[in-house]
C-alpha cells in the first residue's frame, strides 16, 4: 500500500468579529475602499495581535488599497478598517486618504452638466 504525504491543512477558520474584538466600525474615520496603506516601520518591537495584521504589514510595503487589502487576504472589507485602524493607532502604517480628483476637475463637471441640460 503507498503512503501518501502529510494530510493537506485546513484553512484556519475564524470569525470576523474575533479578529477585532468585536468591534465594526475603526475608532478614527471610516476609510474609503481607494485609501491607500503603507507599512511605516520594520521594527519587530510592534507586535500586531492578529496573523492578519502581519499580513497587512507585508503586503503595505508599497501602497495598497483597503479594497486590495480585503481582497487579498480574503475577509470582509470592515475587518480591513478595523485592522489598519489599528495598526496606525500603533504607528506601523500610515493612512492616506484618497484625493477627490473627480471634484476637482473642471472638465468633468461641464461634461456632467452638460449631461444634466440634455436630460
């Protein structure tokens, strides 16, 4: 009879709300889905509570979006906020919200407007 190799693990299933502590909304303000992350600091003397905040550390070494962050790390966008709250509470990430570029541009808004009169 063949052996097979060790048996396949299981993906560790856990709760949203254990991951925040039950918490659904961060303490700041509620970051948009196009804010960007970046992971600040290197040092091994922040300690991030969760395996999935170690995740978002590594991952933030560039920008990334929350949208991103959730997508990857495959769970739900509020536990993203929640985390990277968290972790720029402790100053390992910085947060940048995204730039209202749209309400800016000129351009944009006659092209709007223009496709309000022809309603």
């Amino acid at each position: 009879m063949a052996t097979r190799g060790p048996a396949p693990r299981l993906p560790r299933v856990v709760r949203p709300y254990v991951l925040t502590g039950g918490r659904t909304r961060p303490v700041g303000p509620i970051l948009a889905l196009d804010t960007t992350v970046r992971t600040t600091t290197t040092d091994s003397h922040l300690d991030p509570q969760t395996p999935e905040s170690s995740r978002i550390l590594e991952l933030c070494d560039a920008p990334t979006s929350i949208a991103e962050l959730a997508g990857r790390l495959t769970i739900p966008v509020g536990v993203v906020r929640v985390l990277v709250d968290d972790l720029g509470t402790l100053g390992a990430v910085t947060v940048n919200p995204p730039t209202p570029a749209a309400a800016t541009d000129a351009g944009l808004l006659e092209r709007l407007l223009d496709g309000i009169r022809a309603l």
